[in-house]
C-alpha cells in the first residue's frame, strides 16, 4: 500500500458511502471501507493493518492499539469531533496524528437538541402513540417559547444552539469556564453557576466533551437541584450523566423528563429501565447524522487528510 492508504471502519449508510467514496475520488485520494461488525481492539488491528490513515468511528484505539498498526500508521481521524475513545497520549508516543471534523456536524446536533427540547415540552411521543391507538386527547403541555434553557458548554454546537433558541425568546444561562467574558456579551447571554443552571432552568442540555473532568457530571447533586417541571437533554456524551442517578430522578418526579441521544453502554441493554419511561425520549447516538452534515464531515475529512499528507497545516490535528 502506499503511503496515502486509507481504510473508514464507519457503518455508513448508502448515501453517506457514496457520497464519502465520489468526493475522495475527485480529490485523487482512494478510501477502502471496511466497517466492523463489532468493536474491540482485536477487531481494528485485523481491518486496518498496513493502512496509513484509519476514518474512525467509537471503536477503542489504545495504546496495543497503536503498537500494533505501528509504523505503518500515520492518522486516525474521527468522523465526527469526540475523541474521548483515542488515546491522544499513546498516539502521540507513536507519531500517529489524532484528528477531528471540527465544525462537520454542529449544525446537525444543535438540530437534534432544539427538537429533543420541543418534543419533550409537547410530549409529542405521547400524542404519536395515543393517535394510533385511535385515541384523540389534547391535553395541554408547556412550549419552549419564552423559557429559561441552561447550556454545559458553550463551543460550537452551544452557540449554534443558542442563535435557535433566541428565535424562540429564551433566556439563555450558560456554564462554561473556558469561554470569555467577550463570547457571552457577544451573544447576549448570561454566566451561570452549575448550581444556578438546575436550580432555575426550564431545559438543561448538555455539550461539553467527555473527559476526566465531566465524567459523571450530571449525577443525583444536580438533579436534586432541579425544578420538577424541568427536562435535561443529552446529546453530547453518555457517561456525562450517572444514569442510575437520573432514571431514579426520572421515577421519583424529581425532573419531569428527559431526551437522551447517548447512554453509559451504546447500544442500551434490553433491560434499560429508560426505554420503559413515557417521560423520556431516545434515540440511537444519531444527532451527529444528516444527510448534510454527512457530506459536509466527509469533505472536512479529505482535505484534511489531503493537507495532513501534503505536510501542509492541518486544524483539525488535536495532539
């Protein structure tokens, strides 16, 4: 294989393929796809040994990992921005290039979380199911126009976010240490406490990164805090929220809902006592997935492994 041999172990769909395979073409580069059925180390060794660059999903790339694809291995790039199952340090250690599709998929997430926000105010869930059973209620539930919406994280996908919720008259309260004092004047909105954010917020929804730092962020402290009539959204990282905590804050009507695109253990067991719960929404870690920000990660994909081989600048290196 030469140098520029590149392997996607993503599962994507048709479209995505297609679309990923013309645009790396029209750019001279070649992609083989070999997505996995399942998802271990022994599993990425097998299906990317030789290639220069690996298009990774959230399979585990560890140091064995590494050792194992090494020399040959020069990037792994996620399709996508989480990069919490890459060992940034160990990639490091082996001159391999962590990689990201900053900006791919913003637009898409902040979507997801906009209408997880909606569907849970109008319990549109319950409505769909009542209709088909021929049953016709129209029993009131609450809008989001004109509530208070907390964010955890204020990177792209928040502030995105927060240009939908001003359509919506929100007033928007935001927790994040690393933005500047300029960002939140910039975009009118207000600092706030963790404390602050449960304690007075009508949707709480989360978009920080999943490290050591928000592992278990959200757990029983926080939504002991929260008002009753409140609803928390995840669409950033599953561990981010001690689930045991929140399906018991979910039984015992300490919040009044939540919609959840990620989970402790993906895909959620059969037994998950959530997938039981009229009060929440679920879906299958797919905020990330349009058709547009699909192609638009593609694109952000190729050139970036097309400037990373050219030796020329690269943003979106993260080590």
């Amino acid at each position: 294989m030469d140098k520029r041999s590149i392997v996607s172990l993503c599962r994507h769909d048709d479209i995505t393929r297609n679309y990923f395979h013309e645009y790396a073409e029209s750019m001279g580069i070649n992609v083989d796809f070999c997505p996995l059925v399942s998802r271990t180390e022994k599993d990425v060794v097998e299906a990317a040994k030789g290639y220069s660059a690996i298009i990774a999903s959230v399979e585990p790339y560890t140091r064995e990992v590494f050792k194992a694809l090494s020399p040959e291995l020069k990037a792994v790039h996620r399709f996508g921005v989480g990069y919490d199952n890459i060992d940034v340090e160990a990639a490091r250690d082996f001159d391999i290039a962590v990689m990201i599709a900053s900006g791919g998929n913003a637009a898409a997430v902040a979507d997801h979380a906009i209408m997880l926000m909606l569907a849970l105010g109008r319990r549109i869930h319950l409505y769909d199911r009542a209709t088909r059973r021929g049953e016709w209620i129209q029993r009131p539930y609450s809008q989001l126009s004109g509530k208070k919406v907390g964010l955890i994280g204020f990177g792209r996908i928040g502030r995105i976010l927060c240009g939908l919720l001003s359509g919506f008259r929100c007033d928007i309260l935001v927790n994040d240490a690393y933005i500047s004092d300029d960002v939140f004047e910039e975009y009118g909105i207000r600092r706030a406490e963790m404390n602050e954010i449960a304690s007075e917020c009508d949707f709480v929804s989360l978009h920080v990164p999943l490290t050591e730092e928000t592992r278990g962020l959200i757990g029983m402290n926080f939504l002991k805090q929260m008002k009753s009539s409140a609803f928390l959204i995840n669409t950033s990282r599953g561990p981010i929220v001690r689930e045991a905590d929140l399906v018991l804050a979910l039984r015992e009507g300490l919040i009044a809902g939540a919609g959840l695109d990620v989970f402790e253990k993906e895909p959620i067991d059969a037994d998950n006592p959530l997938k039981e719960m009229d009060n929440v929404i679920l879906s299958p870690h797919i905020a990330f997935s349009t058709l547009e920000a699909n192609r638009l990660t593609s694109e952000i994909i190729i050139n970036n492994l097309q400037s990373f081989f050219d030796g020329r600048p690269c943003r979106d290196v993260v080590n």
